[in-house]
DNA sequence: ACGCTAGTGACACCGAGTGCCACCGGCAAG
DNA sequence: CTTGCCGGTGGCACTCGGTGTCACTAGCGT
C-alpha cells in the first residue's frame, strides 16, 4: 500500500520469498501439517516477521489480493454505459485475470490450494465479500438502485460465483483458457441457463 | 443425527442450552470477544464439554446444519421431473427454510451472527460448500451432465448465492416473507436479470 | 559522534482446539 | 451389597495461530 517501490525493493522481495515458501511447503505437506514457524524457517525469517508481512496464515496464499480487487474497481468505474451491465463485469473479470502465461503455474497453485484445503476455502469468503460488495456498487451505479437492494447483491454474488466456477473448471480442465471458461458461465448465467431447457417448453 | 431422541433428551437439551448461551452472548458481545470458557460458564460445563458437543465455537451457531442439507437432498431427490430444473431447486429452497414463526427470531439471531461476523462469515463457506454439492448433484440428475462440470456447479453456487442474497435482504427489511424474497431472487436470476436491461435493446 | 527510523528477532502472553486420564453416575450380573 | 462396565464429564497439559512489547541493528542525514 505504500510508495515502497524504490530500486532493490528489499521488503517486497523478502515478501515473495515468504509467499513461494508458503505456496510450495502448503502444497507437499498440506496446509494444516505446515506450522508459521516451518514457513518463516524456509523463507529465513522469524516467525514474528511472517506476521508482519501476512496478517493470517492464509494470507500467503492470496498474493496482493486487495490490488487485485482494487483493479477490478477501477475497471468496473472505466466501463461505457454503453454495454450491458453483465457483460461489462464479464469483461472486467476477464481482464483482471488476464495473466502472463508465465503466472499461469503459481496462479494454479495459489487456486487448487484454495478450493482444496478447508481452512483457505472459510477464509477466501472474506474475500469475495470485497469484490461483491465493488460489484455490488457497480450494479448499483449502472441501475440506479441501492447497493444494497436484491438485485446488486444478486448479480454481484452470482457473478462471483460463475467466476469462481470458471476458476474451478479452469483449473481441472486445464485445456481451455481462463477467458474462455469465464465466457462460459457469465454467458450461461446471462442468458437464465439455456442448456437446462434441451426441448421443453416449460409447461406450467 | 444418532436416534437420540429418548424421552428426556439430556444430551439434546444440555446441546441446546450450550446453543442459546453462545448465541445470547455472540450478539450481545461480539463473536470474537467472546471466549469459549465463557459460553461454557454460562451453560453450565466446562470448556472441554463443550468441544464434545461442537467442533468448533463457530458450530454453536449453526445449529444442525447436516440435517438441514440432509432435508434439502431430500426434498431434491423427490422433486419430479415435470417441472424446470430451476423451478425444482427454488421449491426445495423454500420447503427446507419454511420455519414456523416461534422459530424466526432465532433464525434471525443465527442469520444476523453469520452475516455479521467476519470469523462466521469465513466458517460459513464450508457449511455452503456441502449445500452446493447437494445441488450439483441434483442437476447432474437432472441434465445428464457430469456434477464437476461447469453447468451443475455454476446453477449450484448462483441459486445457492440468490438464496443467500434472499436470506440478506429478508433480515434486513423484515416486512416480506423468507419465501417471497426467494422467489424474487429465483425468478430474477432465472429470466438472466431483467431487470438490468430497462429499455434498452443490448446495442453490442 | 549523534539521533532518528525501519526492519527485525526474542519473549511472553492469550485463546482455540486436542489428547489423556481420572472421576462419577447408573446399571446389570454375581 | 459388591463388582465391573460404560457414557458423560472435568481437569490438565500441550500445540499452534496470532499479538504486544522491547531490545537490537543498519542505514542515513546532521
């Protein structure tokens, strides 16, 4: 958060050795079998010095997430009226994530741990709660509504989560690129999920 | 969960003593200031008979929440196939959170807790996880797809997000009932948000 | 040489959760 | 009545995540 970005930016890196020793420790022994002081340990550090680089065990695993959500609130702002309201944060969503090919792997890790292990999957709800509530006041802006009436919360919630389950397709797949996985489910949840009427006209 | 459900239910009643305790002073004090000697003070055992009856001091809150997802697989699997897959899970919503009016204000209490507190707010993910797997499976049912594909887990997480929504709004406002704000959230996210698209046309 | 500051490590402390053992109640068999 | 079993319980010690405090060091300007 601050101007820490001077020339051999001694904090940030120390921060990066922690979060790929944490990645990598999470990933053979399992989240729970790894202790703060075995991550700070591999990273050279004191365990008093993890905590202040990572308020939370967990924490490790989630990068900069607040730059990230950060972004996605700048992008939602940049978006012209002149798109739908879905499909401008279907874009939003898409471009937040365009990784460089070379981030794909440490992103994978970063995800399978945290849809796989418990602890990270209770933590990352704190998560989603900052990017519903930016989308949420996207929907808002665009619709005139409250931010906190049914629908912004709504599309921002069900959005999440057809990002999220672009993300866990994604990940298992492994074939299909992430834009194309996202397209998929915001194009399926935009249009009231077409494939689960193959023939029938809903007779009531 | 056991057939424990004698005559004097001492173990069911001392559980739900243990129960109103943590939610009395979870609301009043706070969740995180709340010690767990305390809630076991103030129903009367000891802090490790506590942890014999919840895991967790978070699951006192969620009063037993495996046989509420246990109802709604139920509820799921007897749902016929006349009616849209849609239709079908937002029945089974209601049906399983069709409380009787004595049992609101706790319902109430749980809900605010969850919804408030960022330590339950992270637990509930896990308890929605379950939810969603139920789900899933039922559209898997339903559409032949695999449940790990991206339709079954995207229409799992956005109608368990319209539902969760529901459960926001309905807390918040407290005029209309749980199930009209369910069915509001069902209907608005089966028609793809009509309401995002006022009078305009979808220009591209 | 002086002080200031940022980053760090050591230590003590709290609270959630767990394993272990000892205790006490009832209850059936002898 | 005594013996032994058994489910529920309490006490205790321990691990581990997280926090507050303090002392130490390195750099840097004066």
């Amino acid at each position: 958060m601050s101007e820490t970005t001077v020339v051999a930016d001694p904090r940030g890196e120390t921060r990066l050795r922690i979060e790929r020793a944490a990645l990598d420790l999470f990933t053979s022994e399992g989240f729970d079998e790894v202790t703060t002081d075995a991550v700070a340990d591999a990273a050279g550090i004191s365990r008093r010095t993890f905590f202040r680089y990572f308020a939370t065990k967990a924490d490790a695993v989630w990068g900069d997430f607040t730059a990230h959500v950060n972004r996605l609130e700048v992008l939602l702002a940049a978006a012209g009226d002149h798109q739908p309201v879905l499909t401008s944060i279907c874009r939003a969503y898409v471009e937040v994530n365009d990784y460089a090919t070379d981030d794909l792997p440490m992103l994978r890790q970063r995800l399978r741990l945290i849809f796989t292990e418990p602890a990270l999957q209770a933590h990352s709800q704190v998560r989603y709660a900052a990017v519903d509530r930016a989308v949420a006041d996207h929907v808002a802006r665009r619709t005139g509504a409250s931010a906190g009436a049914l629908v912004p919360r709504l599309v921002a919630t069900s959005t999440r989560a057809a990002a999220t389950t672009a993300f866990e397709v994604w990940l298992a797949d492994g074939r299909l690129p992430l834009a194309w996985a996202l397209h998929d489910a915001f194009d399926e949840l935009a249009a009231g999920f077409p494939s689960l009427r193959p023939a029938r006209p809903a007779v009531r």
